[in-house]
C-alpha cells in the first residue's frame, strides 16, 4: 500500500491466494524473514529456511534474463550466504605463491589497477569474491562478475590489504576491526536489510576472516606495486 491505496500491478499479486497463503504461513518466524514488494514483483526471503521466493507477473518474463535482472540474481545470491559461513565482498583477489591476497578499495579505488599489477597474472577475480570461513582459516573463491576473473581458481587466504592510491609505495599495519568495518560498509547495500541477527553474523566473519591473517594499508602509485615488500609483510606479521 502507499498512501493508503493500492499500487496497481503489485495489487495482482498481493490478491493472489498463493503469495498470501505463503506470507500467512511465516507468521511464526516473522523476525526471520523479509517482504519486499515492487511494482511488478514481490519476493519473500526466508532466513530459517534459507528460501527464496519470488512471484512476478507474467508479462514480465523476459526482463528475467536481462542484465538488469542479473544485478539482482547477484544480490540474492550474496545476501544469503552468511547461512554457509561465507560472504561475498567488494573487491580484488590475485594468487601469489599459492595463497590468496584480497585487495579492498571503494570503487575507482585501484583494485583492478593493483592486481593486473601482480606479475603473476592469475587474478581470482577484480570485483567480486567469496570468503569462505573454516576452522582451518579462510577459503577465497574468485566469482565472474568482473572484468578480470579466472574461473575456478581459488586458494586460502595469506592477507588482506586496504588500498589507497599514491605518489610512492607503501605498506603499513592496519588492524583487523578496521579492514572488517570497512568491508562491512563497502558491502552494506547488500547487508543492510538482513534481520538485526543475521548482521551481527556477517560482520563476526569478516572479523573472522580479518583477524586471522596480517592485515595492511597498502599505498601504491598507478604503475608500481613492490610485491617483494608485500611478501616480507606477511612473513613476518
């Protein structure tokens, strides 16, 4: 409802037995679920069954397999995965002597910049990567939406860096709560509607995945990364 009537297109669905059935049948757990409702859609995450579903109207087929509508596949997808001890996060991961470097930055902050800067070459993915938190340490799984990425490489993760883009090249310590705060808000548009539960659990595995390995502020000029320096930091945090 908006304003007291009913939007037109969202009211054929909102009357529909079948989504109000589904809706009535949450009642007992409706801390653990979200309605979103949009002119043509309305989809029902539920975080205890770890469901979605998702009602729309049939004229609306085809935008189901446009590129608009993969933006929102890649939401969902995402939002979801702290139920498997797992989060997707905003940024750049290379492959360096067998382990993985996760390399942070808001956008236009250098990510793809500094991993094609990697001589290696072997970039999991520039903008898009999945942290999967064990009791061994921390997975790192390329996904492929980037510009760069390699499909199925993947590999633990040995550190991660803040970016931030200079006239020299620098690395300096940064502590854990800070690289996690700041993936936290980086990634925010896709935690922030979660159950107030299910966000104290996305940030306890970025806290995990950063405070289990060194952690930096890495400062590089457009051509230039001294990943020798990278090496020597990690080896000796």
């Amino acid at each position: 409802y908006i304003n007291g009537s009913i939007v037109n297109d969202t009211s054929l669905l909102l009357g529909n037995d079948e989504v109000l059935s589904l809706i009535a049948s949450l009642s007992d757990h409706a801390s653990e679920v979200m309605l979103i409702i949009h002119a043509l859609t309305v989809e029902v995450r539920d975080f205890r069954e770890k469901t979605i579903t998702v009602f729309y109207l049939s004229e609306i087929e085809h935008v189901l397999f446009s590129q608009f509508a993969s933006e929102g596949y890649r939401r969902m997808f995402a939002v979801f995965m702290h139920c498997y001890d797992r989060v997707m996060v905003h940024s750049s991961a290379v492959l360096r002597n067998g382990k993985v470097i996760l390399l942070v930055a808001p956008d236009e902050g250098g990510k793809t910049t500094a991993a094609l800067l990697e001589p290696s070459g072997q970039i999991l993915c520039d903008d898009r990567n999945v942290l999967a938190c064990g009791s061994d340490g921390t997975e790192v799984y390329g996904t492929p939406w980037g510009s760069h990425s390699t499909p199925g490489l993947s590999g633990p993760l040995a550190g991660v860096f803040l970016l931030q883009k200079d006239t020299s090249f620098s690395v300096t310590r940064l502590s854990p709560r800070d690289a996690a705060l700041f993936m936290w808000h980086d990634n925010r548009h896709f935690w922030n509607q979660l159950p107030v539960e299910h966000r104290t659990g996305v940030l306890d595995l970025l806290l995990t995945a950063c405070r289990s390995v060194p952690v930096g502020m890495l400062s590089f000029p457009r051509d230039h990364i001294d990943w020798e320096a990278v090496d020597r930091f990690l080896e000796s945090s």
